[in-house]
C-alpha cells in the first residue's frame, strides 16, 4: 500500500499546484501528473501481487490495466494538447526543451505501448504468447522509465521551480523515480526467476551443461 500512497501524495500535490482551471496551461501539468503519475502507474500495479488493488483475480486484474493505461493515454494527449493550445495563443514555439520533446516521445510511445497490449491480448503477430507477454512487460517498464523522466524533466521548468523550492523540490523529483524503480522492481520479480527456469530447462534437453561448476568429489 506504501506504493499506492507515494502515488497518490505525488500526484495531488502536483495537481495541487497546477490549480486545474486557474489557465489554459494549467490543465497540461494536472492531466499529465494524472495519466503519467497515477493512471498508468496504476495500470503496471494491478498486476503486482503484493500492492495489486485487483489480487487474486487474473481477469480483473487484466482488465483493469488495459482500462488504466487507455485512460492514461487519452489524459496524456489531453494535456499535449493544452500545453500546445496555450503555446499556439501566446506565439511561442513549440519543442524547445528536453521535457517537451521526452513527453512528446512518450505519448507516442504510449500509444504504441497500448497497441502492443490489444496484440498481446488477442494474441496477434505470430510470437510465442509467453514471449510477446515478455516483451509488451519490458517495452512497458523502459516506457514507464520514460514517463517518469518527462515528469522528473518537468520539475526543472521555469515554471514549476519558481513555485516549488527546498526540499519540497526534491521529494517530488526523488519521488517520480522511485515510482519507476517500483515498477522495474515488479517486472524482474515476475519475470526474471521465469526466464531462468526456462533457460535451464532448455539446457537440461539440449544436454548442455548450465554453466555451472560441477562440485569435485572427496577423494576418500
């Protein structure tokens, strides 16, 4: 649960912040800080067996993380495009910092993210299904990696170090990585003592050794 907290604490003082309503800009920190922060950080957690709000349940548990990172999906490319709409009525250019060119990267790459997790549900493009889980989990946790990164790169804005300084500023900036640390964490849990059952059992019928040292008997 410290998990769901730490996610929760971030976000709503990130909306807090914002004040949702008081600009047009205003609503692009808010609906990203959501999608990024919350939504599909909570999508990667309905799988965890541990902190999972949907245990016990596969199904569910499958459907609510479908359903969290289309909603994310659809907040982050709301809040692309106020950050552009307000961009567009003040005449500045658009892609002249490093956050807006992660955070448009990472819209991208969520919505090929997402793609990728209807192909692995429907179990479309020829692969393995315990592959193609393996590579939507590890192409899910480097974009998560760069979600965090767009939301880390936003706490060096002009605008949001003139509002948040001290220590306050490193909380949230320590904060959004940790939250990515979660999720790589959770992935090599599930996955990695997996990969290596498999890799022995393919060694153990190919008669190849493991890789391991034999023990030398005691000579008596």
């Amino acid at each position: 649960m410290v998990s769901h907290f730490l996610c929760i604490l971030l976000v709503g003082f990130l909306v807090y912040i914002a004040q949702p309503g008081s600009s047009l800009f205003s609503w692009h920190p808010t609906l990203m800080s959501v999608a990024f922060g919350l939504l599909l950080f909570q999508g990667v957690l309905s799988f965890n067996r541990q902190s999972s709000l949907f245990a016990g349940n596969r199904e569910r548990q499958t459907t609510a993380h479908a359903l969290l990172n289309w909603a994310a999906l659809g907040a982050s490319l709301t809040g692309g495009y106020f950050v552009w709409r307000s961009k567009e009525e003040k005449g500045r250019p658009h892609l002249t910092s490093w956050h807006s060119w992660i955070g448009a990267l990472c819209n991208i790459y969520l919505l090929l993210q997402c793609i990728g997790g209807v192909c692995t549900r429907l179990k479309l493009g020829g692969v393995r299904p315990a592959d193609m889980k393996l590579y939507h989990a590890t192409s899910g946790t480097f974009m998560f990696t760069c979600a965090c990164a767009a939301l880390a790169s936003g706490m060096w804005s002009d605008w949001f170090s003139k509002q948040v300084t001290g220590t306050a500023w490193y909380a949230c900036f320590v904060s959004a990585f940790m939250l990515g640390s979660i999720v790589c964490k959770q992935v090599c849990d599930h996955y990695l003592p997996k990969l290596t059952a498999q890799q022995g059992r393919a060694e153990a019928a190919s008669g190849k050794p493991s890789g391991r040292p034999a023990r030398a008997k005691k000579e008596k």
